[in-house]
C-alpha cells in the first residue's frame, strides 16, 4: 500500500478519536477536520468559555508526500506520540519548527 495513503488513514482515525475522548469540563465541542484532498488534519474547539467565544485549533497536521508536518500539537497527551504509536515513522513526522527552518 501507499504510504502516504496509509498515513492519511491514520491522521484521518487519530483526529477523529481526539474528538471522541475528550472528557466534556467546558461548554467546548471539539471537531475533526480531515480533507485528504488538501492533506489537512485539524481538530478545532468551539465553544462558550464563561462570557467569551472559543474558536481554536488543537491539532494540526499536513501530510506532503510522504511526510506528516505537525503545525500544532495542544493535546496534554500529544496526538504526535499517538500517530507514532499507530505506525508513523519518526523520521516521517516533521515538527512545526523544523517545518520552518526547512523552508
């Protein structure tokens, strides 16, 4: 198989399970966002805090050839470590700022 598109399946399931697992303490919802058209992997929180809206990006990942570049990773137990423990290699997994100093 394609290991790009076996990394697609694997981003795809880690982001929609984040948006499973996270216990509810706020008046958060979490979403999972996943075009594999564009290689975008996103999972977002919205949502009332007291009086102030949320609209903010947990997790971020790209997936380019056959790299995962993760722009954010705001998960207390990384979803990083998650993709790795599902069968990304590390050496595939580029973090935001070594995506920056690269380009």
């Amino acid at each position: 198989m394609d290991q790009t598109l076996n990394y697609a399946e694997i981003l795809k399931k880690t982001v929609q399970e984040a948006t499973i697992n996270q216990p509810r303490l706020q008046a958060l919802k979490l979403y999972s966002v996943c075009d594999t058209d564009s290689g975008h992997f996103l999972v977002i929180a919205t949502g009332w805090d007291k009086q102030r809206w949320i609209d903010s990006i947990l997790f971020h990942a790209r997936l380019v050839k056959h790299q995962i570049i993760v722009e954010e990773d705001n998960f207390e137990e990384s979803l990083t470590q998650v993709l790795i423990a599902r069968g990304v290699r590390k050496e595939d997994i580029v973090i935001h700022l070594e995506a920056a100093i690269l380009s």
